[in-house]
C-alpha cells in the first residue's frame, strides 16, 4: 500500500481554507455550532499532519465565530464506543443549547472534523435526536487530510459557481434519461479491461446533487438532519434494482468482482495505488474474509470537469469528487427503496468509496432502445455549459 507523504502547508493555505470552510457553512446569524474533532494525545512531540490539520482548522473556526455564533468543541478517538460518542455529542448539544443567547437562532450546526471512526454512528444519533426537536445540520469532513486542505483553499465563490454548471450536465442528462443501464469501463497498469454493468431509476431511486455547502436546493436530508460534505461535488445515487448490479471494475489499484449487486472479490492489482484508509481496509477485511458488501452507490465527483484539482495526500473525502467512483455499504443518500436490504447485508459496516482510474469511460444503454451511448466523459465542452 502507498505510504503518501504529506508536504507542509502554506499559512495562506490553511487561512484560506478555513474561511471557504465557513463561507460552506452559510450559517444563519447568532446560531450554535458545535466542533467535533480529534482528541490530541498529550505529550505527543511529532503530531500525525492530518491531524494537525483538521486540529489547525477546527481552532481558526472556533476563533473566527465565536464573535458572532455560539461555539463549542468535542475531541474523540477511535477507542470510543458509539454509545459514548453518541452520549458525549448529546450532552455537548444541550449544553450548547443552555448557552444561546435570549435572541439566538435555535439552530444546529455540527461540524465533523475529525478521522472516520467506525463508531462514528453516534455522532449521527445524537444528530437525529436533536433534529427532532430542532433545526440540525452536519457538516461532514471525515478523515480531512493536508491534500483536504489544498482543495478547500481552491473553493472560493468563482470556483463553486463553476462546479454549479458543471452539474448541469448531469442534471440535464437524468431529466432526459430517468432510467437505463450505466456501463462503466476501467483499466488497470496492464491494460486489462473490466466492465460493470449498474442499472438505475431516478423515479424509485434518485440520484441526489451535493456542492458542498449549505444552500437551498442542494442539501441531503438524513433522517431528522440535513448533511452536507465539505469539501464537496458530487452526484451520487443507489443502483435499482442493485440486485442488477455485476461485473467487475478496477479502482485504487484494485480488481473488484461483483455478482447480484454484491462485491464478492478484492484482489489487489497494483500495491502502489492502495491507500486503503480505515473503512477502505474495513472492507477489503470483510471480503478477503469470505464476506460480501452491497455496491451502494455510483458517484459522479465533478472537480476533473470543473478544473478543480486534488493531490496524492488527500483523502477519499477529496478524492471521490474528482470523478466517478462506486461506493459500497449502506444507501448513500437513503432515498432507496432498498435501503433496508443494503443495511441488512452491510451488517455493522457503514459505508466506503474506492475512486475509479482517470481512463475511466461510462457509457449509457437504453432500456428501450437498446442504444448504447458515452454518458461520462462528456464527448466535448459544448455537451455541458462551463466557463474554464
């Protein structure tokens, strides 16, 4: 596997990146924002730099609101159980509710800068209780990394507003084309073709827009919360029927196999492409084990066709967006009606992505026609309405 060095961050880089944080944030005035972040190890001399960074991040947020909101910050690690994040995150909540102001916004904002541990749950939990009672928001920004932080610098105002056009192509596309199969092609090193054949349906299944920061229209509604990952850009839906979903695919250095929507085989190709964080190797686990996880998700990340670049240190939280890649685990965005059926076979795993190489080709079959077209990538600039 990859060891990927992390080069030093610039000053102006980090600043930068914490204000677009917060301009992502879009939050209503005198409202209560609650941090959750890693919990730093005392008497550490070399801290690891991602989590130095989401550390740098989470202290220039608390400092830049605190004048205007109501902000507190929770530390964890990953020995905690789910119970005790979720209790923790719930009694953090009320608390921070005691201190609004007689004229404060009650709303919530629960900004998760922290490593994805697997009993992350909790957080979400507390979030659904609260979110019963309230307006509650997540800003999510699972295992941020220094390459993260690069890319947060990058997305100012301008560079949104060209991720926005870039999603009309898509948006464009599902309207005119609601239901089909996806054929996706990929490569590995040796050129060695696979191919993995995704049947969707928008009417039972959509496939939801996140930009990556809190505005209308393009928010994900999970359970009583409304979630938003920062840095964001995607386009991502649930296979249906997923039981449809078979072939194979190659991504992150590894040759995946699929039979009746469910990954069955892991084998790694190329060691030199795995980065295999915590729920990547979670899940390469399960199935060298002789478990199976359902593919849950096709996303489409739109940074490659909207110039935004990522970097060898950043996570699959960046990663992801730059384009298409297949998730597994749990539905991505709950709209399916399968949902339950994915949760089930998931048992306690949650969710994981695995990017698809750059030479990846997704082409379109109509169910009616039996036309087989190129949906990704776009054939030429004029197929999508972009200022580069």
């Amino acid at each position: 596997m990859s060891q990927v060095e992390a080069p030093e961050l610039k000053e102006d880089e980090i600043q930068t990146a914490s204000v677009n944080y917060i301009d992502c944030l879009n939050l209503p005035s005198k409202s209560q924002v609650l941090i959750i972040t890693d919990l730093i190890p005392e008497g550490v001399h070399q801290l690891d730099p991602n989590k130095q960074v989401r550390d740098d991040i989470a202290r220039r947020i608390q400092r830049q609101l605190d004048s205007q909101q109501t902000v507190s910050t929770i530390r964890f690690d990953g020995s905690m159980s789910k119970d005790d994040i979720q209790a923790y995150t719930a009694q953090a909540i009320q608390e921070l509710g005691e201190l609004k102001e007689e004229d404060g916004d009650d709303n919530l904002t629960i900004v998760y800068l922290g490593d994805a541990w697997n009993n992350r749950r909790g957080i979400y939990d507390a979030a659904t209780f609260a979110g019963s009672e309230r307006e509650v928001r997540v800003a999510g920004s699972l295992g941020f990394s220094t390459g993260d932080c690069r890319v947060m610098s990058q997305m100012g105002s301008e560079q949104r507003r060209i991720i926005q056009e870039t999603n009309q192509y898509f948006e464009t596309f599902f309207s005119e084309q609601p239901q089909g199969t996806f054929i996706l092609e990929t490569t590995d090193g040796n050129n060695q073709q696979y191919s993995l054949e995704i049947d969707y349906n928008t009417e039972s299944s959509p496939f939801e827009t996140e930009l990556g920061r809190f505005d209308p229209g393009y928010k994900i509604k999970k359970r009583d919360y409304e979630y938003v990952n920062i840095p964001g850009g995607e386009k991502f839906g649930c296979p249906f029927p997923f039981e449809n979903t078979h072939g194979q695919f190659f991504a992150e250095g590894i040759r995946f196999t699929v039979e009746k929507g469910m990954a069955i085989g892991a084998e790694i190709i190329d060691s030199s492409l795995v980065v295999a964080e915590s729920s990547q190797t979670e899940l390469l686990r399960i199935i060298h084990e002789g478990g199976s996880i359902p593919v849950a998700e096709l996303g489409l990340g739109f940074y490659a066709l909207a110039g935004v670049q990522t970097y060898p240190d950043s996570s699959v939280l960046s990663r992801e967006k730059q384009g298409p890649h297949i998730g597994m685990g749990n539905d991505p965005n709950g709209k399916s009606p399968e949902g339950g059926i994915l949760k089930e076979r998931s048992g306690d795993f949650y969710h994981t992505d695995f990017v698809l190489g750059k030479e990846v080709v997704i082409k379109y079959k109509d169910p009616q026609m039996d036309q087989v077209t190129v949906f990704y990538p776009p054939l030429s600039p004029q197929t999508y309405k972009i200022s580069v």
